[in-house]
C-alpha cells in the first residue's frame, strides 16, 4: 500500500494462505466423515478399525502431494522481480 491505492485486504500470500487453509480443512473433513461412517455402520473390531484409519489418513497424505498451490500472477511476478 505505497501510495494507498491497494485495498485493506491486498496481499501478495493471500491466495496461498487461503489455499492451505482449505486444504486442511478439507482433510480434516474427510477425516471426520469417514470414522463417523465407521461408527454408523457399526465397525468393531481391530482390523477393521485399522483399514478405517487407513481410509481416513491415506488419501488425504496422496492428495496433499499432488495439490499445487495457485500459479504467481503477473503482478507478483513483477513485484518478486524489483525486490
């Protein structure tokens, strides 16, 4: 904000910040959503239980690795540049 052109909420990592934040979120969800089906289906015993943890964990580990986080845009990129 150097000559207080630039909104209160510009910012060069807001777009990144948002991304984490809802990838986590997201794993968290699935996390939740699949021992709550557990529970509802009534799963008891151990191995089980393993292969639920397994479905809970898992993919969300997969999908983290392969989930990039947003292009730079120009202006950024312009920015990065003149530091």
């Amino acid at each position: 904000m150097q000559f207080g052109t630039a909104g209160p909420v510009a910012g060069g990592y807001t777009r990144l910040m948002y991304s984490q934040t809802a990838k986590t979120l997201l794993f968290i969800a699935w996390s939740i959503a699949v021992f709550l089906a557990a529970i509802a289906i009534g799963i008891t015993s151990i191995a089980n239980w393993v292969i639920v943890a397994f479905v809970a964990i898992v993919p969300p580990l997969v999908v983290r690795s392969f989930w990039r986080a947003p292009e730079q845009t120009i202006s950024e990129s312009i920015n990065e540049a003149r530091r």
